[in-house]
C-alpha cells in the first residue's frame, strides 16, 4: 500500500478509537446525569466505535501492512444537557464523515481500488451515524424540559443492544 494512503489509514484507527473514547465519556456523565437509557446508547456506540477501529486494523493486516498505534486524546468530560451530548455527538460524526471522506479520496488518488471498496461501508455507515445523530437531536428538543417525555424517550433508548458489524474484506 502507498505510504501516504496507509498512513491515513493509521490515523483513522487512531480517530475511531478516539470515537470510542469520546462515547464512553458521554455514557459515563449520562449515568451520572440520571439518564440511564441514554448512557446505554453512548454504551453500544462506544462498542462500535471499537468495531470500526478493529475492522480497519483487520483489514490492513490483511493486506500485510504494519499499523501505526498512536496515542488516544483525553475527550470532553462533561456536558450541559443530554441535547447538548447529542449535538455533540453530531458535529463529532460530521467530522469522522469528513475524515473517511478524504481517505477514500486518497484511495482513489493512490489508484488503489481495493482500498477505496472496502471503505465503502464506512461511507454509508457515517451516513447512518449522522442520521441516528439528528434523529435524538430532534426527539430531545421535542422532549424539551418536560420529565414525563425525557423518561420515555430515555427508556427506548435503554434497549439498544450491540451488534457487532459486519465489515466485507477484511479477510
Ligand atoms: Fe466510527
Ligand atoms: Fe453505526
């Protein structure tokens, strides 16, 4: 693989660990904040935050690479409201969008159309990421302050259950 192309590739292992990082962050206030649901769902996120991670890495070992492992930033810690979480957890995907965009556009300047294929998932997996992002956004500012909607809302979020992506290629 092309030096350039698999260095990107190492910093978006490092940025989905990083997701992963940022989602247990999110979980460990909303458990604190009362909203148990919520705190599950970051929860779930965090576990496919790491999917992702070991999916690329899997894949770039597949292809006989030797990944860069590199340090993890400390993420945020606090939050003004479980909407405040999710708009953040919005402009945090929109920016992972952003940076799967530029490696697939690496893959593609690099010729290397294996690459590109296999990070096809990825494209459409943040198009699902923003979606389900804008969806809680909404429903919380639908809720707004009134406890009896935040509870509701809290408790379906509480049965999001993980299940481990499926990635094609990685061997
Ligand atoms: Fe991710
Ligand atoms: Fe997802």
């Amino acid at each position: 693989m092309n030096k350039q192309l698999l260095n990107e590739f190492s910093n978006q292992i490092n940025k989905e660990y990083y997701s992963a990082f940022l989602y247990l962050s999110m979980s460990n206030w909303l458990n604190e904040a009362g909203m148990p649901g919520a705190a599950n769902w970051t929860y779930v996120q965090y576990q496919e935050e790491l999917a992702h991670a070991e999916n690329l890495f899997r894949y770039l070992q597949y292809r006989d690479e030797i990944v860069q492992l590199m340090k993890i930033d400390q993420p945020d810690k606090e939050w003004d409201s479980v909407l405040d979480v999710f708009k953040n957890v919005l402009s945090h995907e929109k920016k992972v969008t952003a940076s799967i965009n530029n490696l697939t556009t690496e893959a593609i300047n690099a010729s290397d159309h294996a690459a590109r294929i296999f990070l096809e998932w990825y494209v459409s997996e943040q198009v699902e990421e923003e979606a389900n992002a804008s969806d809680l956004i909404h429903k919380f500012k639908m809720a707004g302050d009134n406890p009896n909607a935040l509870l509701m809302l809290d408790s379906q979020l509480a049965t999001r259950t993980f299940v481990a992506p499926v990635v094609p290629g990685v061997g």
